[in-house]
C-alpha cells in the first residue's frame, strides 16, 4: 500500500528511517488535524454575529492551560527526538567484518574501489547482506554519496575522509545520485549501485579482469616514492617499523597515545612533525602534494596488510594477497570524461533487477 | 476620556477627519523623485524599500519561473545545465537577501513601528536612509553580477566551489550581499534604538504590541548576526581574489569552517523572516477575532525564546557533513526545543479565535492560512531535525518544499496580510476587497499545489539543484510546476488591484478595520510628524473588549489603548 508514496527499501537502515518518518507523519497529522479543525471550527462558530456562547472565557483556561500545552509540547518534541536519535546511535559504527570501499568523487564521476581490488566507474557492485564500509574523498570540490534506497548519504570532502555503512537487504539495481551541488553537471553526477547474491557476486568479482588491489599498488609506491629508504626493516635510518602497527596503540612522543588507523597513517603521511612517534627524532619530510588521495588509501591499504591488527583479517571468499598478479589497473565501466560532450537525457538507473 | 467617544466607534477619528486644518500627509510633503529619495520620514522610506523588494521579488520570481518551466520534464529542454545553475542562484540570493530578510521590516515595520510606539521618526533618520541606500548598492552590484554572467554557486557559496572552481561572477554577487548585511544591521540598530528611547509616554515593555516586540526580536539577531555573514563573505572573497588559503583544502584549509560560519548566520536568517510575519499575524488576528490576544506574555516570551534558541541550531545543516555524531545530537535536541515556542504561538493564534467575533476579511484569510503553512512548515522541521531522516532527505526535495513552506508559505503570507490590513493607513486608499480575497484563497491553494508534491518527491528520493532528473520524479515535478503558474499569477494579482487602488480606490477612513493600536488614532494617511498631539498610552495591546467581559457584535471601539490628545 503506498509503495508509490515511498522509495524502495533495501538496507538494514531503510526500514528504521522509514518507521521514524511514518511516525513523525502520523504525530504531525494528527496535529495539523487539530490546528486546523480548531481553526475550522472557531472561524464558523464564532463567526462575526454568530449566536455563539461568548461568555467570560473559565477560568481553567488561563496561565495553567498556557503551561499544560507548553510542556505537552516539549513532552512531544523531546519524545521524538529520543526516538530518532537512538535509532542513530546504533548505527553508529560500522560492523568489523566489513568490505571496505574507498570512494574518490570529482567532478563529474564516482570512482570506486573495493578492497579486494575491483574498482569501477559510476557503479558498486556489493553482495547482498554483506555489511560495506565506504570510506569517501573527493579531488575537487565537495559531493555527497545519496542511495535513496538505502536511505544512505555523505559527504565526500576533498582531502579529508569521511565514513559510514550499509548493508544491503535486496538485490537489484539502486540509484547513486550526488547531493551536493558540484558544478554544472551535477545532476549528471549519476551512478548505480548493484546489489549481488553472494555467488553472483563471486562470480562478477572472477570475471574481472585481474588488476591490482589496493595493498599491492601501495607496496609499489613504498619502494617507489622512497618510503622503504627509512621504513624498511634494517634500514640504516632511524624510522619506526611499520610491520603490525595497523590498529595497534603507539606511543607518542610527549606521553599521549594514538591508534594506528587510517586518519593517522595519513596524517603521519602528509604533517609527518605533528605525532611523532616516541623515541624517533622528527626527520620525516612531508609528502603534503606529492602523493594523491589514491596514492595515500594505497599505501595505507599497504600498512594495514603488513599489520596484524583487528581490521586486517581476510574476507570470506577473497583470494588471498598473494594470488594478485600484479598489472597495470584498468577502469572497465564506460569512462566518463570531465568536461566530454554528455547526451542532453539523464541517465536512468533502470528497473531493480531482482532475482 | 470623555463618555461620548465611547458611543460611536469611530467618534475620535470622525472628528479629527471633520476638521479642514489637518497637517498635509506625508504623500504630500513633496511630488518630486528629489523628496523622495532625500527624505529622512520613516515613511517615505519604507515606500522607498516596498518599491525595490517588489523589483527585486520579481526579478526572483522570473528565475523561479524558468526553473519550475524546466523542470516539467526530466530532460534539459528549456535551459541548458549552466544556464538552469545560474537560475537557481539567482533566485536564492535574490529572494532571501533582496526580498525576504529585508521585507516585512523594512516596509511594514519602518513604516508602524514610530507610528505603533507613539513616536514621530526613527531615532536615527539618517541612518535610515542610508541603510536603504547600502541595500540598493548592494542590489545593484548583485544585480551586475548577473549582466556579468551570472553565479553558479547556489545562494549558499559552498567552498572550495565557489572559491576556487566555479569560472563565473561570484566575487561581485559576494560583494553584493556583502554591502546589503550593513544595510540590515543599521535597520537593526534603528529599531533598537527607536524601541528603546522613543516610546510614547504610558507605552511600557509589556504594553508594546507583539508587532513590535517582533521588529525588537528581528532586530537582535539582525544586530548578532549579520556581522558573522560579512565577516564570512570576506573570507570568501579574500581567497577568491588574493588567493588567501582559508577554506581550500588543497592548501591546508578546511571548507567544514566555512559551512559552520554560513549558518551561524543563516540558520538564524531564518527566524529573520519569520519572527516578523509572526508580529504581523498577532496584529490582524487579533483585530479580525475582535478578541485580545490570548497569552500575551507567552507570546513575548515565545519571540525572545525563538530569537536566542534560534542561535544554537545551525549545525543541523550539516548532519552529512561528517560532523562528530555527538556534536550532531546536540544540534539535533536544540533544533527540537526551538519547535517548541513557535508550537506554542500556535496555539495561542488558535486560542485568540475562541469567543471571537470572526470576521473574514481579506488580511485575516491570509492570516488563517499563514496559520496553516506555517504548521506544516514547523513539522516537518522536526523530521529534519531527526538525524537518520535528515541524512536520507538533506538535500532533497523534502528540504526545499520545507523551507518554502516557512519562508513563502508563511512569511509572504504574513507579508500579504501586513500590506493589506495596512494599506489604508499607508495609501489612504482601500483596495477592492473581493479581487483581494480571490488572491488570498488563490495564493494558499497554488502555494499547496507547488510545495506539496516536492515533499514526496523529496523523501522518494530527488536531490535539489538537478536540472535533469530520472524519470519516475516527473509526476511530481508536473504538479508542482503546475501550481508554480497558479502561484504566479496569484501574486501578480495585487500588483495589479493595490496599483489600481492607490490611483482610483475609495478613500479610507482612519481606522477602516476598527482596530486597537495606536498607528490607527492618526489620519491615514499620517502626517509628516505621524500624530497630531501627544499619544498617550492607557492600557493593554489589543484593547478590542473590556477585560473580563465578551466581545460583542460591532464592539465599540475602547479609546483607551492611545489618544491624539
């Protein structure tokens, strides 16, 4: 009933968003039932000459009345409020076990890549049930990451990270819109969402042609731009060994503590002076605009597959680090180009295809 | 007071009207366009400003046209991507700093709040003028801006986009809106000024009409908060054209600041356009009910409690921003306790009609319908206040129907009703009644017919600002764009007749609604000095029966509220 009325459910969070909204509609009917009906009512009642009892107003209604509907009110309102932001606080943090995607937004595209390497254009493909962590960024200026079927949305920040979750209850096909307005095509900024059963998913993620994951590109860049020079293992520089820091608590110079996590390691990258390790002389240069954000997730994916901390346990169904050929990474989704001539019709996430 | 005057309900004003050795109105005191746009009467001035928000509602309007043209179907088929950005822009910046924050105090309340406190000016003349004229400077250089191309960044500037990418004319349009802030905040400083030291003799704090207490209100945050949006628009404009890196990422800076800063203001912005209009509506309320207002000082706490709360609240902008969650409920709880004393207005507004002797009149068609919108546009306030509904409709058409529904449906509403009840006392002309009532009735229908479907629209999905759009919306655009046309047409309409009326309308007598305040024991219209003698004030605001006793049919006026002796 009302299907119509109200967008496809299918995420753990879309059915708790929607109990919230039919309540508050069904609390604020109500009242604007009573707002209007009263107004309804006094206006033909005691419309002007009316034969309507005008007498001295009770006494009942008066200062107490005033105080009695005052704090119904807040009584109400702070009802709702409690109702809305428990329901928040659970979904707070994301679960352990979850996929890890890191989305790059720029003007006018989504970049997506998974952990496990696959990486897409304006599309995710994700296994049904399975809970997904994005992590999102931006090159240019600031998007927002809308599934309206997951009653899902972030902002990506240019050079910063932001977080949240999912857990898609459904298979199909789902919009991926852009909330935040990003220049002139942002309404173009349009991708899919393509929710999977677990082996069709499998099956996909075979399909693809083998690329790169994450972790591999970033053991390249740590040789490359020079980072094994200090960081290596019996390198001749004193440099903290990053073997099995993910996740763990490290010590920092001054007597405060940090966890190795992925706000630090890149913060470490590019404002290396700010925390610096206890026991280690602040010698690291900055590699602030040497190192994209692609760049940085890689090496940070790297750190975190040296590391034997809680996020780093391997994913049911994944091949293992060690079965990825390494090979240059191919973006396989029709490309879309910046500033290329687009078609003049949006482009249609297309009927959920269920199975 | 004599007990004559008692028996006739316009004995007072009769007389006055009677006598041939009246002072010229202030329509008089000069026909050339050098009296007017020299003239330091409050007055004046406040035609002065009806003339350039009714310009500048238009021009909004125009842009508002084309966007609802657009959208009719999903394809890009009236404007091209750019084109439609720089519409939009165009209409939000327009409309909220050329029409909407400047409207109802600016014209109504620079015109009635001397008259309503028993003053003869401002106390700042001068400055009054000047303020109208930082305000058309402003207009002029955001007005350039668009000859100049145009600004693509929506009326919320978002860095780095404005700062660093967009390619078109927002310093100019910056700049503009920059000037305009000094503007509000010098009305701000007169009207407190004025409020404070230029109440006639009798009128205390708690005898001032909530219409004042209102323009008090507005003042406040007009005084509180602008500064921060100029101090905002500066950094803006420092790193758009110094290169300053404030807000751009890229180079250390950090463009959550900038959203923080923005809505310091602007969230309080909001209750700028809607404490006025709430002002307006407990005066025509009150007149057309015949009743007292019902809690007064509720009401006035509800004014003072919504302009302090209203501070507080500008973090529920940015739920999806990546906020700290814990930062997030807090703005989530203040932005539900601000509901509450707009909720209690509410039913105070309702309470008034009780026993009342009703009358429907155009202003108070427009006030019962005000009532309507502004319910629905404070509920569903409360489900953007909820963080996990925020974060499925921020950005959304949920949230544009919402904020049209305080800032048009509402506080144009009021505006309409304001311009309406006052017209006599500032034309000296009445305006044919039943065109304004067909407006009135039209307006509220073509507003719900626009705004309505965009909530649906909104929470199924459709983001803002996409001049393209996936298919499944258009049912939903179509109706909307539908009721865009009955709006317009519903607005031109007074254009149209109170033009009419000021040239051919039948004269008005002084007080042609038999109404309480003070502004109504002068000639309509007023005389430079405003009053003939001294006012003098003796009792309560909205003084339409006795106290303790039931409004009847055709209630004398009770002359105790003020006197021209």
């Amino acid at each position: 009933m009302f299907s119509w009325l109200m967008p496809e459910q299918a995420s753990v969070q879309a059915p708790r968003v929607d109990a919230i909204f039919l309540g508050l509609t069904a609390i604020s009917a109500i009242i604007v039932l009573l707002v209007v009906g009263l107004l309804v009512t006094f206006s033909i009642r005691f419309r002007r000459g009316s034969k309507a009892n005008r007498d001295e107003l009770p006494s009942l209604v008066s200062r107490e009345f005033e105080i009695g509907w005052t704090v119904a009110t807040l009584f109400v309102f702070v009802f709702i409020f409690w109702w809305a932001a428990s329901a928040e606080i659970g979904a707070f943090v994301a679960p352990k076990d979850a996929i890890e995607v890191h989305v790059v937004a720029k003007q006018w595209m989504w970049k997506t890549q998974s952990s496990n390497g696959a990486r897409e254009i304006n599309e995710l493909h994700v296994p049904v049930g399975a809970p997904v962590r994005l992590i999102l960024t931006s090159q240019d200026v600031i998007h927002s990451f809308y599934v309206p079927a997951f009653r899902l949305k972030r902002d990506a920040l240019p050079d910063q990270q932001t977080e949240t979750w999912f857990k898609a209850t459904k298979t199909g096909t789902f919009h991926l819109l852009c909330t935040e307005y990003c220049g002139t095509d942002h309404a173009r900024m349009l991708g899919r969402i393509i929710v999977l059963e677990p082996e069709d998913y499998a099956r996909w993620l075979s399909a693809q042609p083998e690329g790169d994951d994450l972790a591999h590109q970033g053991e390249r860049l740590f040789t490359a731009r020079g980072c094994a020079g200090c960081h290596a293992p019996g390198s001749a520089v004193h440099a903290p060994d990053l073997a099995g820091i993910w996740g763990r608590e490290v010590q920092l110079a001054g007597g405060r503590t940090v966890t190795a996590d992925g706000a630090y390691i890149r913060d470490s990258i590019l404002q290396p002076k700010r925390d610096v390790v206890a026991g280690y002389e602040p010698i690291m240069p900055s590699y602030a605009g040497l190192l994209s954000d692609g760049e940085i997730q890689e090496l940070t994916a790297y750190i975190r597959a040296l590391g034997s901390g809680p996020r780093a346990s391997r994913r049911l169904g994944e091949p293992p680090l060690s079965s990825r050929v390494p090979g240059g990474p191919e973006e396989r989704s029709p490309a879309m180009v910046p500033g290329a001539p687009v078609a003049d019709t949006p482009t249609p996430a297309g009927p959920p295809t269920r199975r | 007071m004599t007990a004559d005057v008692a028996e006739s309900p316009t004995a007072l004003a009769d007389r006055g009207e009677l006598a041939l050795d009246l002072p010229e109105s202030y329509l008089a005191a000069g026909y050339t366009l050098r009296s007017w746009l020299t003239s330091t009467d409050h007055k004046r001035i406040a035609i002065l400003y009806a003339i350039s928000i009714t310009l500048f509602f238009f021009i909004g309007g125009a842009a508002a046209t084309i966007v609802r043209l657009e959208l009719f179907t999903p394809k890009a088929d009236v404007v091209g991507a750019d084109t439609y950005n720089k519409l939009f822009t165009l209409h939000g910046v327009v409309m909220v700093w050329f029409f909407l924050i400047p409207s109802i105090p600016t014209t109504l309340g620079n015109f009635l709040l001397p008259l309503m406190i028993g003053a003869r000016d401002m106390a700042f003349p001068k400055l009054n003028l000047a303020s109208w004229y930082l305000n058309i400077a402003g207009g002029i250089l955001t007005a350039s801006a668009m000859l100049a191309g145009g600004i693509d960044t929506g009326w919320t500037f978002y860095v780095p986009y404005s700062t660093v990418f967009s390619n078109t004319a927002v310093s100019l349009g910056v700049l503009g809106v920059f000037v305009s802030g000094f503007s509000t905040i010098a009305t701000g400083v007169n009207f407190i000024a004025t409020t404070h030291t230029l109440r006639a003799p009798g009128m205390t704090w708690f005898k001032l009409p909530l219409f004042v207490w209102a323009m008090y209100t507005t003042s406040l945050i007009f005084v509180l908060a602008t500064p921060v949006l100029a101090v905002t628009l500066l950094l803006v404009l420092a790193e758009r054209l110094f290169g300053l890196p404030i807000f751009d990422p890229a180079r250390g800076g950090d463009p959550i600041l900038f959203q923080h800063l923005f809505w310091f203001y602007s969230h309080p912005a909001v209750y700028i356009m809607i404490l006025p209009a709430m002002g307006v509506i407990s005066e025509v309320i009150t007149c057309f009910a015949r009743r007292r207002i019902f809690g007064y000082t509720f009401m006035v706490y509800a004014l003072v409690a919504i302009a302090v709360i209203g501070f507080f609240t500008w973090g529920h902008h940015m739920f999806t921003s990546g906020m700290s969650p814990f930062a997030a409920l807090v703005f989530s709880f203040l932005s539900f306790i601000v509901a509450v004393p707009s909720a209690i207005k509410v039913f105070n507004w309702t309470a008034t009609l009780y026993r009342g002797q009703i009358g429907f009149e155009s202003p108070m068609l427009y006030a019962l319908g005000f009532v309507g919108l502004f319910t629905v546009g404070g509920l569903t306030g409360l489900f953007l206040a909820s963080i996990p509904i925020d974060v499925h409709v921020q950005d959304t058409y949920f949230v544009v129907a919402h904020f049209h529904y305080i800032m048009v449906g509402a506080s144009v509403s009021a505006y309409f009703a304001g311009l309406h009840f006052w017209w006599p006392k500032v034309t000296g002309r009445m305006y044919p009644e039943t065109w304004a009532k067909f407006a009135a009735i039209l307006m509220f229908f073509g507003f719900n017919l626009t705004f309505f479907p965009q909530f649906i629209a909104g929470y199924l999905g459709m983001p803002r600002r996409y001049h393209v759009y996936p298919p499944e919306f258009q049912v939903w655009n179509v109706l909307s764009s539908s009721g865009a046309a009955v709006l317009a047409a519903a607005y031109l309409m007074p254009l149209g007749y109170l033009t009419w009326s000021v040239f051919f309308g039948e004269r008005a007598r002084n007080d042609p609604w038999n109404a309480s305040g003070l502004e109504w024991r002068t000639t309509s219209p007023p005389p430079r000095e405003n009053f003939l003698g001294k006012p003098e004030v003796l009792a309560m605001p909205y003084n339409y029966h006795p106290e303790g006793a039931p409004p009847i049919k055709d209630q004398p006026r009770i002359p105790a509220q003020g006197s021209l002796t």
